[in-house]
C-alpha cells in the first residue's frame, strides 16, 4: 500500500482489492486486523467487481482456412 495514506484508507484499499482478486483466480489470506467489512461490501456491489471477470477472447474457429503456404520445388 502506498505509505502517503493514512492507515484506515490503507485498510480500505487492500479490502477492496479482495473481490477483484478472487474474480480473477486469485487465494487471497486477509488478516483480521486489516480486513473492514463495510470496503468489502462496498467493492462486492461495485458495478466493475459484479460484471465478473474480462471477456475472453475468442479464437478462430478451427475449420477457418489459413494462408496457403507455396509448394517448395525440389530441383
């Protein structure tokens, strides 16, 4: 955490984070002392956090036809 905040924002920050990393596969471990209830509960309804993890991309289909590589000519 950036040291500039105080000590109670450091506490909301790292809370909120928490949501954002279990989305994205993450184990997360919170001590009690650093963990505040009402950030958390706060990050969980946040729009950003409820829309779930970011789209994956999507491949081409495995039929599609790729570039013609030209037939090597032996002498």
């Amino acid at each position: 955490m950036p040291e500039h905040l105080v000590a109670d924002e450091q506490k909301r920050l790292a809370t909120r984070a928490i949501p954002v990393l279990l989305l994205a596969g993450y184990e997360v471990n919170c001590t009690p002392d650093v963990f505040d209830e009402s950030a958390y509960r706060q990050a969980v309804q946040d729009p950003r956090t409820r829309a779930g993890r970011p789209a994956v991309r999507q491949q081409a289909p495995i039929g599609s036809p790729s570039p013609a590589t030209p037939a090597r000519r032996t002498p």
